[in-house]
C-alpha cells in the first residue's frame, strides 16, 4: 500500500543534515517495528511490518542516518531536531490530492520511538493514518 511505504520511508530514508548535536542512539543492529492504523473513507486493517537495519557510529557522526524521505511533489515544512529526538512537519502533492505529514522521534539510546501521522485528502475521500515506531537495538552489526 502506497501510504504504509510513505511512512516507513519517511522514518528510515534521507539524511538529516543539520544534527545539533550526535543523536542519541546506540550503534548496531536495529528491529523497527512500526503499527498503522488506517482510518476514513475506505477502512483498511491495521498493519504490522518488522525492518533491520544497521546503524553504525559513522552513519551518526556523518548525519548519514535518516528518518525523513522528502519525495518528489513532497515538501519539509518544519524540522526540529536534538540528541534527544526529531519532529518535523511535511507536505506531499500528487494525482489529484494532498498529504499532511506530521512526525515525531524520541532518541533513547538503545530503544527509539516515534509516531508518524499521515492525514490524506484525494479524489477518493479523506484517510487518516497513524503509524506507531518501535525500535530496538537487537545487538552489534
């Protein structure tokens, strides 16, 4: 589904490049675990899906790992990040309809969590989608 792949890739895609500070998360390896809930004109079930991936000092230091993918048609509204987390607020154009993007990440070491909600307007009506991120460092690379 198009929106469940918007807001996974909105959490582990493009480089963050103005990090104040080294984020607070613990290298190694990663299990995010990220529930959506799908609410609105068309009813969609909940959704779970389960992504590794490594995460190395180097990718910390160099701002080489990212939580926002600014897709062609999309546009980063507000970014606000710390050691301690990121929130940011975006917008998406395409076909026809409009996506608001809000999401929020709180950096703790060895757990990350964060919450992404995606408010959609197109020419099939209104979807309201909420997905919930859960990460844990499984252990070294």
């Amino acid at each position: 589904m198009m929106l469940r792949q918007v807001a996974l890739a909105a959490l582990l895609a493009l480089p963050v490049a103005a990090w104040a500070e080294t984020p607070n998360i613990t290298p190694g390896e990663w299990e995010f675990v990220s529930t959506t809930t799908v609410s609105g004109d068309m009813p969609i079930p909940e959704q779970t899906d389960t992504e590794q991936q490594c995460i190395t000092q180097q990718d910390l230091e160099d701002a080489n790992l990212g939580f926002i993918e600014e897709e062609e048609g999309c546009e980063l509204l507000d970014q606000d990040t710390s050691a301690d987390g990121l929130s940011y607020s975006m917008v998406c154009r395409a076909d026809g309809g409009e996506a608001n993007i809000d999401g929020d990440m709180q950096f703790k070491g060895e757990r990350i969590e964060g919450t992404v909600d995606i408010q959609t307007q197109s020419p099939m009506g209104e979807l309201n989608m909420q997905t919930r991120i859960d990460g844990e460092r499984l252990g070294d690379c």
